[in-house]
C-alpha cells in the first residue's frame, strides 16, 4: 500500500466517531430516579390513601360515638337537639333541652365553661367534646340536672376514644310539678316538719362542736328556720344547711336523710335514702311502752333501773330540770341501757297556763340540763299534767307525748298492788303508761307489772320504737289499731 492510500485511510479512520463513555451510568442514574419517584409517588399515594382510611375510621367512630350518647341521652325522656362547632378533627357537640327549661338556662354557664376546660386538654389532637346537661330522674317529683363536659381523644394506633369526664359542681334539683328549682317548702311541708328537722341540725351541731357545753346556749337560743329563709343545698342522700357565721361556731351542717325521715316529703328523695321509723315492729306481736315522769330520784330511779336491766325493759324517762343536779349519773345510766330521756320541764307548771316566752325557757333549761348531763338533747317533750294548746306546742317545738293508760300511782301511793291491777286491768297492745319513779310503791309495783304482762305475750319498747316518726305541733297517745294515735295540738 503507497503512503498516499496510508494517508487517506488515516484520514478516513480520523474522521469515525468515538465512543462515548459512561452512557451505561446515566442510564441507570435515569432508571433509579424515576424508581424513586415512582416509589415514592405509590408511597404517597398510599399514605394519602391509609390517611384517608384512618380519617374515615375516626370520622366513622366518632358518628357512633355520638350517636350511642345521643341515644343514652334520650333515656332520660327529655327531647334533646345537637348543635355542633368546629370542623372534623376536633368537634364540640352539645345536646341541651329543645323545650325551654329554667334550670337548663342556669346552667349553660357552666357548661361553656367546662367545654373550654376540655378543649384546653384536648389542644390539637383528634377528638371530641361532647358537652350535655345529664338529666337524672331522683323520683317521679324531682329531677336532677348535672352539667358534664366529656373529652373523648382519639387513639390512632388502637382505633378508640379515650374518656376523660369534667362535671360540674353545680348542679340544680327542680320540682317537676312546678319546673322550678326545689325549696324548702317542697322538701318540709308542713311547719311540723321544719321544726322536726331543726331539732335533729341542733344536735348535730353540738356533735361538730369541740366542746358542746361551750355553745349550748347558742345552740338552743338559734332562731327557729322558716321555709322561707332556710338556706341549704340538696345531695342525693343528705342536705347540708348553711347557717353563715353564727355563735355556735358552725356553719354548715350535713343532715343525712335517714336523720330527719319522718319530716322529709318522700317524694322528693329517692326511697334508698330513706328509713321506715315504723320497720322494727312486727305486727304480729304486742307490745307497750313505760314511762316514768318527774325523776330522776336518787333514792327510787336506781332501784327501777336495776329492775329494768334484769328484765331486759327498755322505757322512757321524762326528766324534771331541777331533779337533774347531783343526778347526772342516773341520767347516764339511763341512756347507756338503752332507755331514752324526754323534757319534762323545768319545775313541773301547767305550761299552757305560761306566756309563750316562759314556755320556751321551761323547755329550753330542761334540755340544757340534760345534754350537759349526757351529751343528748331530748327529742320528746310531756307537758305536765299533759296540758298543752297551739301556742304551748309552738313554744315547745318538740312532739308532745301524752299516754293512753294512767296508772294513777300518785293516787295509789303505799299500795304497789293497786297501782299494779290498775295498770294490768288497763294494759292493751300500743298502749303507753303512765307512772312516777319519784315514789316507791310506783317503783315497787314495776316487777310484777313486768312480769304479768310478759306472760300475757307483750314486748316492752321505748316510746320512739313503738310510735316511730313523731313530730312537733302534734300530741301522741299510743298505738290505736297499730296506727299512730295522734292528733294536732290546738
């Protein structure tokens, strides 16, 4: 081959292209690239997609959520209608009344409030406030209407509400007769049973005290309440009166409703709360209740105490104030075997021949005597003589207990078998009789009362267990039919 054939070949060859290097690699870079964004676009897709799925779960449960308080809502029988704000994510829904209703318009207030309580906790996290004013029927009377804030927060991973309830301190009790706030003219009706309630607050007051004997005074000289000015707050199971500042030192006092049964209006508080004074007695049996007035005597009370234990007796003691001095140990005794003290006055006047102010003092010192005597005020009162009218009764402010059966030891005395047949000739089932332990063929006489009718089949019991529920402004004689022989004093 000539140099110019070499030459033109070496021009030729000079003149092919050249193979590019790295061609394979940016291929390949393309590849991955559009790998990774196609991945991550599925990847996208798919959590946008279990995104909604999750919304769409949440959204789901929260609508059967809603729903099941809704219908647990509609139990109460109450039309409800739900208002709702806010968006998805966090919702405040609320179910109050569609009919107009005043304790529901108290309370809204308070609601917003507790709503807002649980919109700060929830902060930004899925969930929902569902705020309701829960109604709950106490009795056929009375409802109770409870402002309740309930925070349900969403758990993603176990798909389910946590719960968390805010509820409020006030809460409002309404009459459903009148659709108004329960008053003490609804819970006492009758001025028989303010009073009754009264003595029962006076007690425990001395019972909340350090030292009862410190504020007696102020306890018995605390004005009598009215149904108008009586402030208290209502609980399912007890009120608490509020007194303000005072010279007893105490302010407000919890009486459960079983304290004050006989003088509650029943419709008002839920029968569990309440006791049936009459239960103890079965009305198969017989029974009769003794009562011995004008004591304590320290030469005769011991003596009928002694009989009273070994016969295993229960019986009441109308205690004169005067006698109760150097006495103080009997009057122990009595309460600690189970026997029970009444007012029998201070010194033994025919109290309905009294000024009401003298009346009021005749009852008031007797009882201080007694409770500095045992740390009980008398809850019964026998006029002497049992001699009483509207204004005695009044003044008294306690139930007045009469009797059915006279012994007339006061008659009889030095004859203890005379006062004996007196009494058993007389003695029928809820009878109370009457006899003195300040003499001595009266206390004489007692064994053998005891003993015949326990032979005749009678049970003896303390005048409140055998008549039950009492209350002032009325006077009490003993069972008649076994029914309360009663009556209003006038």
């Amino acid at each position: 081959m000539n140099e110019t054939n070499l030459s033109r070949r070496a021009q030729y060859h000079s003149k092919k292209p050249k193979k590019k290097r790295g061609g394979g690699l940016s291929k390949l870079i393309a590849v991955l690239v559009t790998v990774v964004i196609l991945v991550s676009a599925l990847g996208l897709f798919m959590w946008h997609t279990q995104e909604e799925k999750a919304k769409e779960t949440f959204q789901a449960k929260a609508s059967e959520l809603q729903t099941s308080v809704q219908k647990d809502l509609e139990k109460s029988g109450i039309p409800l209608t739900p208002q709702t704000k806010g968006d998805w994510e966090n919702q405040v829904i609320s179910f109050l009344p569609t009919e107009e209703n005043a304790a529901v318009d108290n309370l809204t207030g308070e609601l917003d409030s507790l709503v807002k309580t649980a919109q700060k906790k929830l902060g930004d996290q899925l969930g929902r406030v569902i705020a309701y004013i829960d109604v709950h029927h106490v009795t056929d009377q009375l409802t109770e209407y409870l402002p309740t804030a309930t925070l349900y927060t969403w758990n993603k991973s176990k798909e389910s509400f946590t719960e968390k309830d805010f509820t409020s301190e006030n809460v409002s009790y309404i009459n459903q007769s009148t659709q108004q706030a329960l008053t003490a003219a609804d819970l006492f009706p009758e001025r028989a049973d303010l009073l009754g309630m009264f003595s029962v607050l006076q007690q425990k007051i001395l019972d909340q005290s350090a030292d009862g004997s410190k504020v007696i005074d102020a306890v018995l000289n605390l004005a009598r309440p009215t149904t108008d000015d009586l402030n208290f707050t209502y609980a399912a199971d007890k009120i608490t009166v509020h007194l303000g500042e005072n010279e007893t030192g105490v302010s407000d006092v919890e009486i459960p409703f079983t304290d004050i049964s006989p003088y509650v209006n029943s419709s008002f508080v839920d029968p569990a709360n309440l006791t049936d004074p009459n239960a103890q007695l079965d009305p198969n049996k017989k029974y009769i209740a003794l009562t011995f007035d004008d004591g304590p005597s320290a030469a005769y009370t011991p003596q009928l105490l002694q009989t009273l234990e070994s016969n295993d007796v229960k019986a009441t003691f109308f205690t004169v104030g005067e006698n109760v001095s150097g006495n103080e140990a009997i009057l122990q005794k009595i309460l600690a075997d189970g026997n029970e003290i009444g007012n029998h006055s201070w010194d033994h006047p025919d109290l309905a021949s009294l000024a009401t102010e003298a009346v009021e003092k005749e009852i008031r010192d007797t009882s201080k005597a007694i409770y500095l005597a045992t740390g009980q005020l008398p809850h019964l009162v026998r006029p002497p003589y049992g001699s009483a009218n509207a204004e005695t009764a009044e003044a008294i402010g306690l139930p007045i207990i009469n009797w059915n059966l006279d012994s007339t030891d006061w008659e009889l005395q030095g004859n203890p078998s005379a006062i004996q047949q007196k009494v058993l000739g007389n003695a029928y089932n809820g009878a109370i009789i009457l006899i003195h332990d300040i003499h001595e063929s009266s206390v004489q006489a007692v064994p053998g009362i005891i003993e015949s009718l326990k032979a005749e089949g009678y049970e003896f019991v303390t005048v409140s267990q055998l008549l039950g529920g009492t209350k002032p402004l009325y006077q009490y004689f003993g069972l008649y039919q076994g029914k309360n022989d009663s009556r209003l004093v006038k």
